[in-house]
C-alpha cells in the first residue's frame, strides 16, 4: 500500500492526512474508488485523475484501486486531494517513487490536462511542513507562497510531467523564487485633504495609536467616510509575525495574490448588505468572513444603523475574545478575528438632527428609532465615540494660514506611542483588560475620585468605566508620558457614547 501525506485546514489548525492508495487484483476492468469521509469535490477528483492519466498516455491496471483518506473521521473538502491522489496512484503504478514523495506535504488542484492549478492554503502547508521538516509539493504559480513560510525545501511543477520528470532526474525542478516583499504600498490618500474637523481627527489619531473602535457621528457630507478611509494612512505598519498571521487567513480564503504576502493593514469595507455569513464566516467550506480578513487592520462599517441588527451582533464575541468560532456540521473552526472596528453613522435617517434648519418635523422621534438599531452591548464596546459636525463651506476654501498636518506627521506620533504600548505590555492599549489595566493605567487618588464621580454621574457601566482609563492611557502615550493626567482623563471622558453626547434621544 502506498501512504503519502496532503493536509487540511479547519479553520487555522493543520489536520495531516494519509493519502492511501491500494491496488488490488481480480478484476477484468479497472475500478476507481476514494474513501474517507470526502465530500463532491474529492469524489470528482477520481474523474478527473482518470482523464489526466489517459492525457499521460498512461491507464489504471485491470485492478481495483481504493483512496483512502485517513483520518476517516475528518471531513474532507475542497480539490487539493487530486494531486496527492495522482501521486499515489503514480507511486502505485511505478511512475514515481513513494520513498521520495513520502517526504513531502502535497496540494494541488490537476486540470484535465495534468496542469497543475492554483488551490487555497498554500502559505499555511508550507508553515506547516517547515515545522514538521517536511518539504512541500504544490502547484507552479504558487512556488514564491510556498517560499514565504522561511524554507526551500519545495517543488512547484506547473505539470504533472515536470513532477514526473524531476523525479526520473530528467528535468529537475528549481527551488521557487522569493519576491522581495514590496515596499508597502501606501495609498495617494492624505488627512491633509480633510479641512477642518480637528476633533474628528485628533480622535483618529488616538483610535490609531491605541487601536480602540471608533463610531463616528454626523450629518451627512461631514466628511465622515473621507476620515475613515484615511485611518490606514497614520497606522503603524505591521510586525512580520502579523503579516504571516494575516496572510496565512487570505491565503486559506484563496484571496492571497501569490507574488506577495500581506504588507499593509488590511482596510475591510463591509457594505450594510452583507450578510452574517460574509461578515463572519462560516459556509460549506467554513471560509474566514470580513472579519477575520481584517484581523490586524480595520473593520470598516459605513451607515452602521442600516446594517440587521444580528449581524451586527456577531461582533460582540469577537470583539471581546479577537476570535470567531464557526459552528460547522460536525466540528467547530476558529479564526483570529482581532480587527478595529471604525463605524460611521447619521444621527437620525434624514441625518440633520440638531440642525434646526434641515432636522425634519419627525425629530427626535426618528432618531430613537434609528439609533436604537445599534444594541448597548455593541455601543459599549467602541471605545471612542466621536461627534464629526459639518464644515462649513467657507473654511474649506479659505486659504487657511495654519498648515495642515499630513499623514506622515502624524503616523510618525502613532508610531511613537504604539511603540510605548508594546515595549511596556506587548500589545496595544485596547486590548488592555483586568490586571494588565489596572497595572498600566493607575490614577493617582485624586483622579481615580475625578472618574468616580464622572462615572456615578454618567451611569457608565464597569465596561466603560475600563474604557476610559484605556483611552486616557493612550492620551498619555501620545504625550510620550508614563502618568495619566487629569487633561488625559478629561478628554477621554468627553469621547462618550451617542446616548450621552449631542445627538443624545431619551
Ligand atoms: N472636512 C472636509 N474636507 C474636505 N472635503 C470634505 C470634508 N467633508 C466633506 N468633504 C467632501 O464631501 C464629500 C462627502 O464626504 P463624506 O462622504 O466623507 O461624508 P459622510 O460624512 O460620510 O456623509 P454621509 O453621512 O452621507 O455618508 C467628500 O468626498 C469630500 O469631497
Ligand atoms: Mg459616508
């Protein structure tokens, strides 16, 4: 019996599986059968290795020829089994030689014509076969994926025959080449080209250097998607253990372009349309949802109260554990799911409450409504909530004398005061919860009876009681300093949820 090894994710955890193939005699014509708990797409695979083998010019024995893919208790999905299952047959046949293939991790989708296609989960096997001294066999265009999992024990035929060949010595396959990570690819987007909403902008910079979740509220035309999808600009970049982290999810969900690996913090832009399934994950195939895409970048949400409110849901356990568990037939899979989630909304449907002039006769009535489509649990979870009123027309022409900051100045502050945040606790301040908080955020006596007070009279719940005294830390990081302050502690306290602030309805 042949035994050669391909893999399987569920969610981000390796499962190595044993592809066996054995040829039995006694019978007149060939049979062809794959066992193991595999669903459509790996039963097809039989189909089509038949039709590779007759393109080869090669064809199964007068024998019965069983796969079995063991575990058989693991579900077994996608394409990737046809070429290990080719390899096996190959090694059966005496085509290739099993002692060779035995020392490899092998995924690959065959086409009918023994091409050898593109498949998801490639920087993952690679990580995995490192770890495991393993080398790894996989399809041509997705050598340099293979490449970023640090070792170059890999063989990426384009054909079956290549495969075939480097094995008989004719035509050896050369080691994949690394693409040097391009410099990150910033975007022609600036904070510059915001005029005016300096509160709007001094609270992005605060979101940035901390991390915290951010709700953003205001009339429309305020500039409120203008300032969310300039946050990538003033964000540290990511540390290569985030890039492989990032990349091994987009590369599970086959949204990995193979010529690099993701550089930049993911930017998820989810539309208020999307469904549960999209945001989180899940499906047949358990893929990573917009979540997890955005796992160690930004969450996106534009006109947040137009989103259903259980999806909106969903992101309540995330937010809190920087995970998603996906409930499948038989099992569960996790993804990482450790997003800032930036949220943009009008005050109310027609967007001008407050605004005697344009605020329509239903105020505030239908601003209850509207803002009661958002949940507590979630309002209190986002950190920062940042009122963005209009600019008026005039200051945005006005060839205003006092320079405006661009990008780079203030990510260069962001940077400083992330870098405080990771040299001190390892992470940044929003994840800062229980005993790390209180070790890195205390107040002196008199401030901690400033908050009391703030917060007896607010009604603030023990969440945002935490909330505040993570974002006063990251005021004070931002000052470079390693108190908190009374200023500090003001100005986190002014960042309060909708339901207190402005556009507040009883
Ligand atoms: N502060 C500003 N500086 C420069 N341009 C602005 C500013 N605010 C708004 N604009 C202009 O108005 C356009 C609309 O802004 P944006 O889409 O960000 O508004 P919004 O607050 O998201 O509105 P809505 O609530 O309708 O979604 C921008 O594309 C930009 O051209
Ligand atoms: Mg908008």
């Amino acid at each position: 019996m042949i035994s050669l090894r391909s893999i399987i994710f569920n969610g981000m955890d390796a499962t190595p599986i044993d592809v066996q193939v054995q040829l039995s005699t006694g019978l007149a014509k060939p049979e062809f059968n794959i066992i193991g708990l595999a669903d459509r797409a790996v039963k097809e695979s039989a189909e089509r290795i038949r039709n590779v083998l007759s393109a080869l010019n090669m064809s199964l024995p007068p024998k019965r020829l069983t796969v079995n893919l063991s575990p058989a208790d693991v579900e077994k999905t996608g394409s990737h089994f046809d070429l290990p299952i080719l390899c096996g047959i190959l090694c059966a046949i005496g085509v290739l030689p099993e002692s060779e293939l035995s020392k490899y991790v092998i995924i690959g989708e065959v086409g009918l014509n023994g091409a050898i296609l593109k498949t998801d989960g490639v920087l993952p096997t690679s990580v995995w076969a490192n770890q495991n001294n393993l080398g790894i066999i996989c399809p041509g265009d997705q050598g340099t994926e293979a490449r970023w999992a640090g070792h170059t024990n890999i063989l990426a035929p384009f054909h079956v025959l290549e495969l075939i060949n480097h094995f008989k010595g004719t035509q050896i396959l050369p080691v994949p080449e690394t693409a040097t990570i391009t410099d990150t690819v910033r975007s022609n987007l600036d904070m510059a080209e915001v005029r005016g909403q300096h509160a709007a902008k001094r609270a992005l910079e605060i979101a940035a250097a901390g991390g915290h979740a951010m709700l953003m509220i205001g009339p429309p035309g305020a500039g409120k998607t203008m300032l969310a999808s300039r946050l990538p600009t003033i964000l540290p970049e990511m540390s290569p253990a985030e890039i492989l982290e990032t990349s091994i999810i987009y590369s599970i969900a086959g949204q990995l372009n193979g010529k690099s690996l993701i550089t930049t913090r993911p930017f998820r832009s989810v539309h208020h349309t999307s469904s549960a399934v999209s945001l989180a994950g899940g499906g047949a195939d358990a893929r990573p949802g917009e979540i997890s895409l955005a796992h160690n970048g930004v969450l996106f949400l534009d006109e947040l109260p137009e989103f259903s409110r259980a999806t909106l849901e969903i992101l309540r356990q995330p937010m809190e554990a920087g995970k998603i568990m996906i409930a499948r037939a038989k099992r569960t899979a996790t993804y990482p799911a450790r997003f800032q989630l930036i949220a943009a909304m009008n005050p109310c449907p027609c967007g001008h409450l407050g605004n005697a002039a344009l605020s329509c006769s239903r105020a505030p009535r239908c601003a209850e409504a509207y803002q009661n489509k958002i949940s507590g649990p979630l309002l209190d979870r986002i950190d920062l909530h940042v009122d963005v009123d209009a600019v008026n027309p005039w200051e945005m022409n006005s060839a205003d004398s006092t320079p405006v900051e661009t990008s780079a100045q203030i990510r260069a502050r962001v940077v400083a005061a992330r870098e405080r945040q990771i040299a001190r606790q390892g992470i940044p301040n929003a994840q800062l919860d229980g005993t790390a908080l209180d070790t890195v955020a205390t107040l002196s006596g008199e401030l901690t009876e400033f908050l009391n007070t703030a917060a007896q009279q607010m009604g603030m719940s023990a969440r945002g009681y935490n909330r505040i005294r993570r974002i006063a830390r990251t005021i004070a990081d931002l000052r470079g300093a390693t108190n908190i302050e009374m200023s500090d502690l003001a100005e986190a306290l002014s960042y309060r949820p909708i339901n207190r602030g402005k556009y507040g309805v009883k």
